[in-house]
C-alpha cells in the first residue's frame, strides 16, 4: 500500500501512528537501493513495515515475537542493528532470496552472527545465479533487436554480478582481484566449480557454465497443439551454492569440480565428475546420462551422483545408442492451405430476403426501419447474417455497430471477464432510420457528426440513432452526450452511485476484517458544468471523473488480487484520484459506514426486486387479458386482427406464426428499446408481443399508438 492508503488505516483503525513514524516510513521508502523488510513499529500487535522487495511498498504485518523497533528483516532473520554494510542487501537480493525472507525466524545482533545466517540461507538443491534479477527487470533489452539497448543491458547485468561478487568475496573475507586472475573458465555446457569458501562448516561454490546448446519449446496449452521451435542459449552464467556436512556433496565440493546440472524437464540427475574423468566426457554424452541413468529406478525429485570411470563404462553401450538417436533430426513439411472465398449465388443477384429481413450490398431492411453503409454486404457475408434461420434485427444492427467500429473483445486468462477496446479508424457513414450519421477518428478520438463521443458511449450511442425520427433531435442529443457522457448521465438521473465492493484481506494488510462486503454510496450534482460529491454534509469537487466511475468497474481479480494491494486499496487509491481534498478520515467514514449499510441495502434491493417482479407479472397478465392470449406450456398463443395465429415463447421471446399443417414459420420482432437483460425486462418485453401482435404488429414502438397498454388502476407498465 502506499503512504495515503496507510493513513486511512491509521484513522480506520485507530492505530495511532505518529507523524514522527510517518516520517520515518517516507524517508525509508526513498532508500530504493536497499532490500529486505524495515519494521518501523508495532501498534496492535500489528507492525508496520517496508517491503523493499516489493516495490518499496508499505505493508501491515501481524507480529507475535517481541523485539525492538526500528529493525530490518533479511534472510529470514531480525536485524536488531543498524548501519548495516551495503554487501549485505546485495547478498540478499540474489535470485530467489526476495519476499520469502520475510519471515522471521531468526534473530542477529551483530555482524558476524548475520553472516552464519547469510550463509545457512543459501544451503538448498538449487543454484542462485548471478544477475538473475536483471534478466527479469530487464527483458525488453536482454531480448531486444536493438544492439544499443543490448549492450546497455549487457554492461548492467555485469556490474551487478561484479558487485554481487564483491559481497560475496567480503562475506569471507578474500581477494576478489585474485580470484578474477586465477579463474579457469569451464568446457562448453559442463559447469565447474572456480572458487570455493569455507565459513564453520559450510561450503559455499561458485559454479561457472559455458551455455552453448540448443533448447527445444512446445507451445500450445499444457505443451500441445502449439508447434515446437529451438532456441539457441549462449553466454556465460555463474551460480553459488552453499552445502553443509549432511550433504552428499559435501565432501566433493572442490576448486575445478565439473558437474552436469540438468537443462530440460526430461533430465533429472545432477552429474559430478570423478577426477579421473575430469575434462573426459562431453555434454552430449552426460545429457543422455542425466535421462536414462535412473530409468529403471524411478524417484520422484532431483537425484545426484559422483560418475566415476566404472560406472561410465558400463553405460557406454546405453549412451551411443541414446546419442546417435538424439543427434537424428526429423524433417517435418508443412502444407500450406489456401482458402477459397465462397460467395453466395442469391447475394450477387442483389438481394436476400430471411425471416422479414431484406438484405443488399449496402443495407437491411425490417419492417420499414432501414440501415445503409457500404460495408453491410461485407458484414453479413463475412458472419453468414443472411443465412440464420431465426434472425433478431436488433441484434444484427447491434452486431453491425461493433463491425463498423473494429471492436475487439479479449478474454482474461485468469478470469471470466471480457473486455472490449474500439479500434476504429478513418471515416464512416451510416443511414439508420431517419438520421444520417458520419463517424470519423481523428488524434484517437472518435467524433459522430462532429460530435467527440467517448469509446466506451459509441455502440449505445449509434443504436440510439433507431429511437429518432428527426436528424436535428439527434444531433442534440450527440452534442450533449459530447459533454455529458452516458455513465454520467445515468449517474446524474439516479442522483447518485452506489458501489458494491468488496473488503478483503490482502499480503500487505493482516488487519482484521469485520465484513467482507461495503456498500459505498456516494451522491452526485452537476453545478456549472462541474461535478460534485457530498460526504458528511460537505461538498466536494469531483477532480477525475474517470476515476470515480472507475470505484465500482469490474477489474481483474488476478491483478488486483491477494498479492496486488487488494480490493479496499485500490478503491482508497481511486477516491484520492477521483475527489479534491479528500482526508484521510472522510475515507474511513466511507468504509466505517460503508460496511454498516451493506446489509441494510441488500435487504432492500432483495425487497425492490420482488417488487419489480411483481409489477411485471402484473403487467404480463394484463396484456394477456387485453390479448386475449392463451397459455401455453412454454409461452402463449395469440390470434391476430387478421385471422393469423402466433406463439411467443416466453423464455426465448422467439415468435412463430402458426401455418396450416401445424407447421411454424419464424417471425422478426423489432423492439430495440425493451432491456432484456432482467427478468422483468424481459416480462415487459413480453407483453409488448403478446399486445402486438394482438394487432398483427411487429414494431413494438407502434404499440403505444394503439393505446393498447392502457391499464388498469395502480397497474404500472415497465419499461
């Protein structure tokens, strides 16, 4: 979290830091050369850290063990002295030695005891290589076709592994200008040990490999389907390790010790050499080794062994067969497929008539309403429109929009949600019903008859066209959507937003949390073209709009997640953006009261619903009744002014005409002002049919001429 999201704890929870301590907090977090955990001070059994591995974030740690504050935390162990050597955070930033050395464990209260522990905390099966953190900080130039940008990483991935040298020669205590003069640098592949230190009983080795190899990838989920490709890995690497007595290596780690350290998933034993194979074997040979020594004795894990003459040559036979096989490359050709562009016979005619629907090269037509753009044909021979047996004119005008403006939509891979981003470029007409529309981007905006409209407004704009029967009406309209955007609009019609949010518990916050849900409302006014908000009675200007709508928008549970400062932190960080001198306390009050309403408005959405629900009912079985619609099992059934007969399923809203012989013949309805996406939205659009087509109409705009809603007393129509 950052200083301001830590205030609001401070005030929500009355952990009484003091300006002193948040001093303190800031002046650590400009120290970004440092590593580990700075404990600032506990309050509440809570301590209140920074996470320099972490970005230099603030974190709220829960702490049981006693000891003084200001301390640091590095190799799992509690520094209780300061001015700490600048070796020691090089030494604990090496490779993986990052967040998980947060815990604390142990406890140094001076120098030398600090270095017993640097030591114990690179005893593992794993090698730390050197500069690792720079490949991943770094990647863009470490893969860059740019030799500027490569040679710049080239020379910072070489100082910081000089320097990570340098500590680890001051850990001991030795030379580093010697050892740079005395290495002996390994055979392509087959690392070696060039340097080992001896600290009470632990070995710790630099080990130096030569990479030069080829390196197979399989793409495609769960490594199928994808194709494979080699990557070619080259370049020097050096690793340290550090062993203990009850090791097995133990004994064997030796200045110009040659071992196989396993390269691929399919290897799994960790090769050293014997002496008297030293500089005997090759990387070939030892990769087959790594394989196929254990095959017949499988054990789960990374398994070791010292290779001695003996046990090489009773493999020999093994091996030149497994290496001849390895070295035989399979040739595979890859047809390529050309695809044949179909074109239907009835559209090159000129037209094509489905369900009601006529569509041309360059429009569809419903039931009088028309669309015209000279992409149209291209649209529907591209989705195959014209060939669906039961087509929705709304939809396809809705389909259409997102067409004409290159609408993307992508999938989270780690999570449900979709987002959608407008990709239009250039200039566009579009004739809809009785307005003319020109879109045209211009400096990654869009405008609509000069109107600039926001991306997000663009398709519920455009398909807003549908509900105007004159073009100056619309162009108003356009214009004021310009200036008031529809979030805000819709805001501003409701008085308000309330934002239902969630309150979670996060790595960086182990304070208690009391609910798991908040209801922030928070109410909203427009005064001369400027947006205010009111919280305990004082107004407040709304600074970044965006921002503020942004408190209750849908985001990425991986991102914002467990490990990314959380739900509440976020929504702390987009109050501070949204609104103009908020405090620290008027966001407390929020949340303080924000949990306390939680229940009281679920209670009354649950009791609105209903109430809603109901209304709809009461609306369906009025047009029945005006209808004089039959039930059916799965909808109703309707006879027309004509004589014609239809059913209207009432899940689907699809709607037959009932044809002789008991054949049906699917009918397009055109309502494109009706939501369905509730269910009593979807009632209301039911009764709209079943009042429709009581009358033989297929435009539910017409049913309000006829005065067939007319209702009975207390009986409210949804719209």
């Amino acid at each position: 979290m950052d200083i301001n999201a830590l205030r609001v704890f401070n005030a929500l929870h009355s952990l009484s830091i003091s300006e002193e301590e948040f001093a303190l907090i800031e002046s650590e977090q400009g120290h970004t050369e440092r590593t580990g955990l700075f404990i600032v001070c506990i309050k509440k059994g809570q301590s209140i850290c920074i996470s320099h591995d972490e970005n230099h974030k603030i974190i709220i740690k829960n702490i049981k063990a006693e000891f003084p504050t200001p301390c640091r935390v590095l190799f799992k162990t509690v520094i209780t002295f300061d001015d700490l050597p600048p070796e020691v955070y090089t030494l604990q930033s090496i490779a993986q030695y990052r967040t998980l050395d947060a815990d604390l464990k142990h406890r140094a209260d001076n120098l030398d005891e600090l270095k017993d522990r640097i030591c114990d905390r690179f005893v593992d099966n794993n090698p730390k290589n050197l500069g690792e953190s720079c490949d991943s900080s770094s990647y863009s130039g470490c893969y860059s076709t740019d030799q500027g940008k490569k040679a710049e990483w080239k020379d910072m991935k070489t100082w910081l592994i000089d320097s990570q040298l340098h500590a680890l020669f001051w850990l001991f205590k030795e030379d580093y200008q010697r050892f740079e003069r005395d290495v002996k640098v390994s055979r392509d592949n087959i690392a070696r040990i060039v340097k080992v230190f001896e600290r009470n009983n632990r070995r710790l080795a630099i080990i130096q490999r030569t990479n030069n190899y080829q390196k197979k990838h399989t793409g495609g989920c769960m490594s199928g389907y994808g194709g494979t490709w080699d990557e070619t890995i080259q370049g020097s690497e050096l690793m340290i390790r550090c062993f203990r007595p009850k090791d097995v290596q133990y004994n064997y780690v030796d200045l110009n010790r040659e071992i196989y350290l396993p390269v691929s998933y399919s290897e799994d034993t960790e090769i050293w050499l014997d002496d008297t194979l030293f500089e005997k074997i090759g990387h070939h040979e030892l990769k087959v080794l790594s394989k196929r020594l254990f095959a017949d004795n499988p054990v789960h894990g990374r398994r070791w062994i010292l290779l001695n003459a003996d046990e090489f040559n009773k493999k020999q036979s093994l091996i030149r067969i497994e290496v001849m096989s390895a070295a035989r490359k399979d040739q595979e050709e890859q047809a390529k497929k050309s695809l044949a562009k179909n074109i239907d016979t009835q559209f090159k005619k000129g037209k094509v008539v489905r369900q009601g629907i006529t569509f041309t090269k360059n429009s569809i037509e419903c039931e009088g309403i028309k669309i015209k753009n000279q992409k149209l044909g291209e649209f529907v021979m591209k989705n195959q429109v014209h060939l669906q047996l039961e087509p929705d004119f709304r939809r396809i005008v809705q389909d259409f929009i997102c067409y004409i403006l290159n609408i993307q939509a992508s999938q989270n891979f780690y999570s449900d949600k979709i987002s959608y981003v407008c990709n239009f470029v250039g200039d566009e007409t579009i004739d809809i019903g009785k307005v003319k529309l020109h879109i045209k981007s211009e400096n990654n905006n869009i405008f609509i008859n000069n109107s600039r409209i926001r991306k997000d407004d663009l398709v519920e704009v455009i398909f807003k066209a549908l509900s105007y029967t004159d073009q100056t009406s619309f162009d108003a309209y356009l214009a004021y959507s310009a200036s008031v955007n529809l979030a805000l609009q819709k805001t501003l019609a409701s008085g308000g937003m309330s934002f239902e949010l969630k309150i979670d518990i996060t790595e960086d916050n182990s304070l208690p949390v009391k609910k798991e849900k908040m209801l922030l409302s928070l109410p909203l006014k427009r005064v001369k073209g400027k947006n205010y908000t009111t919280i305990n009675g004082v107004d407040y200007r709304i600074q970044n709009l965006q921002a503020f709508f942004d408190i209750g928008k849908e985001i990425n549970g991986s991102r914002i997640g467990y490990s990314g400062g959380g739900y509440l932190q976020r929504t702390i960080k987009m109050l501070y953006r949204a609104i103009k001198d908020i405090s620290p306390k008027d966001i407390g009050d929020l949340i303080r009261n924000g949990e306390k309403e939680y229940a009281t408005v679920q209670a009354h959405v649950l009791r609105e619903n209903a109430k809603k629900s109901m209304k709809a009912d009461e609306f369906v079985k009025h047009a029945a009744k005006v209808s004089k619609a039959k039930e059916l099992m799965d909808g109703f059934l309707v006879h027309g002014a004509s004589g014609k007969t239809y059913t209207v399923n009432a899940r689907t809203l699809a709607v037959y005409e009932i044809l002789p012989g008991k054949k049906q013949r699917y009918i397009c309805i055109v309502d494109m002002e009706t939501p369905t996406n509730s269910e009593w939205g979807r009632k209301d659009a039911l009764a709209k049919r079943l009042l429709m087509l009581s009358h033989d109409l297929k435009v539910a705009d017409q049913v309000h001429t006829l005065g067939l809603t007319g209702q009975e007393p207390g009986l409210e129509v949804m719209a």
